[in-house]
C-alpha cells in the first residue's frame, strides 16, 4: 500500500514538473498548430492522472529487501557508476576485472571464486572484443601507454 | 507468383556462403542466450545490439543475424524452463507449468524434443504465415495517413498495457515514462531543443540503446544481486535423450492449433509472445478438459505453449516489418535494431528494400531448420551452458552491456544514463510497473508526435480529423476495449502462478 502511494505521489509531482517545463518550450516562427509543447503536455497530463489513480487504488506492497541488500545493491550501484567513469581514463583491464569481481562477490560470497571471475571475465573479454570482434578498446591506463 | 520471385529474390541473399554462416552462427549464440538462466531474447538481443553495429556489418547480414539469435533464443529458452523452472522471459513461463514436471518425473529429454519440435512446427507456420500475410498488410498500410498510424500507435499502446500488464495505470505509467523520455532533445519540427535542463549530452535525446540495456540488462543484474543467485542452482539432470516418436504424433493437432493461435496474437500489435503463448495453452487446456491432465507433465502442454510461443514470435514480425509497430518486448528490441541500421519499416520498405525483407525472411526459414538440428541431437550441448554459475555470467552481462553502450559513442555520459536505467528497471519492476513499455514509448514516441502533427497540419488544427476514417475509428475502438475490457475479464483469465518445489 504505502509503496504505492509513493511511488504515485512521485510519479505525480515528476508529471507536473514535466508539464511545467514543458509549457517553457521555445517555438519557432515555423510554427505548425500542435507546436513543440502539446504531445509532452499531454503525456505529462496522462501520467499525473494515472499517479493519482495510483495513490487511490494501491496494489499490495511488493517484498522490499532487507536493509543488507540493499547494501549490497547501493555498493553495486557505486561500482558501476565508478567504473562509467575509469573505464576511458584507465583502460578495459583494470577497472573491468574489479568491478565484475565486487559484482560477483555481491551475488555469491566467495573471495576467491569472485577474484578468478574478475581476472577470467577481463581478459577474456578482452581478447574477444579486441581481436575477434576488432573494436577499438584500450587495454592499459592512457598514462601507461604515451 | 510474385511470391515465389520474391523469395528466389531471397534465397539468393540467404544462400550466400557469409550470409548463411551468420544464420548458423547466430542461431547457436541465440540457443546459448535463451538457455542462460537471466537472459532472455529481450535482454540477449538488446546486448548484442550495440556490438553488430560496431563489427560494421551491412544492413542485410546484420539483421539476418540478429534475428537468428531471437528465434534461437526463442528455442533455447524452453531449455531453462523445462530443467530449473526459470523462464528466460515471461512467453516462456507457460512452459514450465508441464515442462518442469516432466523433467521431475525423469522425462527431461522427452520433453526438449517434443519442445523443440513444437517451437519448429509453430516458428515455421509463422514464417509461412509472415511470408503470406505480410505483403497483404503492407499494401493496406499504404491507406494509413497519419490520423491512422497515430491511432495506431495508441493501439499497440493500448493493448501492450491492458493484455499483458496487471494493473492499468501502471502500465499507462510506463508507456508515458517511455514517451516522455523520448520528447528530450532538439525538436524536429521548429528546431529548439526540449527539455533537456540545458544539459549539452541530452540534445541528442536518449539512445534508446541506452534504455533497452540498462532496463533489460543491468536492472537483471541487481535482481541477481538481490536473490543472491539463489534460484539458478536446483535443477534437474537430463539422463539420455530418445526422440518419443508417439507423444508428437499425437500432440501434432495440437501443435497446428496453437500455431494459429499465436500467430493470431503476435499479429497484434502490442499484444505479443506472453499472449500468443498463454492463449494457446488456455485453450488446449480446455479442449482436453480435466482428463487432459495439463499442469501435471503431459506432451501437450509442453507443445501447445511452446508452438504458440514461436507462432506468435514470427507474428509479432508482421506488424513490426509493415507498420513499424512491434508485437512485443523482443520484436521492439529488433525495431531498435532496424533504426539503428537506418531502416524504416512500413509499407515501403516492401517495395524499395525487398532485399532486405525477403532476404530475412528466406534466412528465417533456413534458420529454423537449422535450429530445428541444434536443438534436438544436440540439445545435450547447450544444457552444459546452464551450469554456468550465475557469479560468473551476470557480471560478464555487465560487462558486455558496458561495452556495447561505450563503442557506441565513447562517452561515460551513456555509461551513467545505463546504470539510472537499470536502478529505474529495478524499482519500476518490484512494483509491478512492466518495463516493455517505456521501450516502446521511447522508440514509438517520436513517430507518434510526428503523427499527431502531421495530422493537425493536414487539417489546419481541426482534431476532429483523427476519427475521420473507418480505419482510424476502428483502430481508436480496438485500443479502447484492448485496454478497458482486462479490467472486467481479469477475473476470469487469471494468470497459471509458477509451480514452486
């Protein structure tokens, strides 16, 4: 219930800020009669409507995990947003062969298993994205390589 | 006899020795993608995606790969279904409901083969159906102006939220997520830029390359975060596999039935695989009656879901080649893939690229046979893949995603907006808001709009224009009773739940 009600509450507040910046549209002198700001105003309007008939009729709340995994998700997230952000500067190798390790480790709770999967999955990926599929990956950090 | 030029037009494409290599080749990464417990066509197909594009393959090749590994992945599916009780995507969880008892009771085998027969009968009616119905549609797609296709668009809108979701507004949410998305950026029309909060990287618009992988993908990674891996390891063993000649000889009738009947339901747009699988076994439930014995581990309901299935994955191909409006999660991932190759489906694309067309689907029909040869001898194969731990397959999916998304544009910006997507693809799914949605809102949204004002353009603004023709009225009462009528009929047509050890 309660998760519903939010999740409609958000989904409310978010269609009427759509709409707001929507109406904030520049249009041009070759204007047609719909114009750039009716479709997402009326897909904003559409979604406040159906967030309001969420916040009234609200399905069960669905199992929320334990606050442990969400943990482990929120580390997850960080990983992968860190690794958005290495993966030019630092090359394929490194940061993919720690994240996909921290990511395996988050799924089964094994050091060893995790480190042989971060390696394996690195360095095979790399030989296959490299040489047999020829993108153009740069295996060591930039600063290595210059 | 246009038809058999047409497909000799094809065949000759197909047949080329790099062509037919790449169905092969396709078809075998397909099998392997459907078996793996996690991945599915959608989220298999959105992966590769990004890695056809940058091996620099042409139009043709590239589709008649990617296709390849659908129907592939819409085979090797059944694989996970029946052995660990997972479905690789929602189609696929009919088939657990008498594959998986079967394989309890000792008969894993059995019940892949007569699987992988049914997925042949059903996959290569459809093609036949496709090749029939498809010319057909397109030329009555040459009446559609754009008060038609806009009610169109609305329709597949429509029906994807009322038939295949649980609660409306959840689904109507999704739909206004993906459309919504798809408005950021500069606008065709005037040439100002929307909403994109002055942000440089968002007056492209979103990839939607981006979404599918991050929605499909990553969101599956944090579900396996979440689980622990936990439901991937119970399974069962597959002794020897003997081909039970009888049980298919008699399921054949209902093989032919639920062909159609999928066929039928991925002809809808919006209304897909899960439909054309979930009617066809309903149905045959019923035309066997209590003595039929479904749910417990009979013949037929194993090949009843599993023809329905790849029926309506070759149907869902007919609206999705003529219109441009895809029939379910995967044909709307492949819709992506035809606009990443710079092809418009429509009725046009019959008459100015028929070697694209006829030469995919010449390439299905080998596909199929092919598959058909993989899957049944060599089934014994692709079971070892389902042992691949989860630790292990889930962060190479990721990694594989990064990828993708990076050899696209090369910009962490991507990156980031993967990751959103995949931590939206995962609340949006714990509370029951379908994802298949805001794919096709952001994919169709743009050509919606385009629609709409095309429209308003040809009528000086007067909106009484899109009901002014029979076939706008008919499509704008098709989306209204497609998405009102599962309101009431919801009662009655309750999903089967999966069976739990």
């Amino acid at each position: 219930m309660a998760s519903d009600r939010i999740f409609g509450a958000v989904v409310t507040l978010i269609a009427l800020a759509y709409i707001a910046s929507a109406t904030q549209i520049q249009t041009s002198f070759m204007a047609d009669p719909v114009g750039p700001k009716t479709f997402p105003i009326l897909i904003g309007a559409v979604a406040a409507i159906c967030g309001i008939v969420i916040i009234l009729k609200p399905d069960e709340d669905p199992a929320w995990p334990e606050l442990r995994t969400l943990g482990a998700l929120a580390v997850a997230v960080v990983v992968l947003v860190a690794y958005a952000y290495a993966l030019k500067p630092l090359g394929f190798l490194i940061p993919t062969a720690v994240t996909a390790a921290i990511l395996s480790y988050q799924i089964h709770p094994n050091t060893k298993q995790a480190a042989l999967a971060g390696i394996g999955l690195s360095l095979g990926l790399f030989i296959i994205f490299k040489f047999a599929l020829g993108l153009s990956l740069f295996g060591l950090p930039s600063f290595l390589t210059h | 006899m246009e038809l058999l030029s047409n497909l000799a037009i094809g065949f000759d494409i197909a047949l080329s020795p790099f062509t037919l290599m790449l169905a092969v080749f396709g078809c075998f990464i397909g099998t392997i993608i459907g078996a793996l417990p996690g991945l599915g066509p959608s989220n298999g197909v959105a992966i590769l995606i990004p890695l056809t594009f940058s091996m620099g393959l042409d139009a043709t090749s590239a589709l008649v790969l990617m296709t390849a590994v659908y129907y592939g992945a819409m085979y090797g599916g059944r694989i996970s279904s029946i052995l660990l009780n997972i479905p690789g995507d929602e189609p696929a969880l009919m088939t657990t409901l008498d594959g998986y008892p079967m394989a309890k009771a000792g008969r894993a085998g059995d019940a892949l083969v007569i699987s992988g027969v049914a997925s042949f009968v059903g996959a290569f009616l459809a093609t036949i159906g496709l090749m029939l119905l498809a010319p057909m549609l397109a030329q009555v797609a040459f009446l559609f102006g754009p008060a038609e296709y806009f009610a169109l668009y609305l329709l597949a809108f429509a029906t994807l939220g009322g038939l295949a979701s649980n609660n409306q507004a959840k689904a109507a949410i999704a739909s206004c997520i993906g459309l919504g998305i798809a408005m950021i950026g500069v606008d065709n029309n005037s040439g100002m830029p929307r909403l994109t909060g002055g942000n440089l990287h968002l007056f492209d618009g979103i990839d939607f390359l981006v979404a599918i992988v991050g929605l499909f993908a990553i969101a599956e990674v944090f579900f396996f975060i979440e689980s622990h891996g936990k439901n991937t390891s119970i399974g069962v063993k597959l002794e020897k596999v003997t081909v039970p000649v009888k049980e298919i000889v008699g399921s054949s009738v209902t093989m032919l039935r639920s062909s159609v009947v999928g066929f039928i339901a991925g002809v809808l747009p919006g209304a897909g695989a899960s439909l054309g699988s979930f009617l066809s076994y309903m149905s045959e439930k019923s035309i066997a009656g209590e003595k039929g014995g479904f749910g417990t581990g009979v013949a037929k309901g194993v090949a009843a879901p599993e023809a329905g299935n790849n029926a309506a994955a070759g149907g869902a191909l007919v609206p999705m080649l003529t219109l441009g409006v895809p029939g379910s999660g995967t044909t709307a991932v492949l819709l992506a893939l035809l606009m990443t190759l710079n092809i418009t489906p429509g009725p046009t694309l019959f008459t100015e690229r028929p070697e694209v067309v006829w030469g995919l689907i010449a390439s299905l029909l080998i596909a199929n046979f092919v598959l058909l040869l993989m899957n049944v001898p060599m089934v014994k194969i692709f079971v070892k893949i389902l042992s691949v731990p989860a630790w292990v397959l889930l962060p190479g999916v990721t990694m594989v995603s990064f990828v993708g998304i990076y050899s696209l544009s090369g910009s962490y910006f991507d990156l980031l907006l993967m990751v959103l997507f995949g931590v939206l693809g995962w609340v949006l799914r714990k509370l029951d808001v379908p994802t298949v949605p805001i794919i096709l809102g952001i994919l169709l949204g743009g050509h919606m709009e385009d629609a709409l004002r095309r429209a308003m353009v040809l009528s000086d603004g007067d909106w009484t224009y899109l009901f002014s023709s029979g076939i706008a009225i008919g499509l704008w009462a098709v989306a209204v009773v497609g998405f009102v009528a599962p309101m009431f009929l919801r009662r009655f047509l309750t999903k089967p739940q999966r069976i739990t050890d």
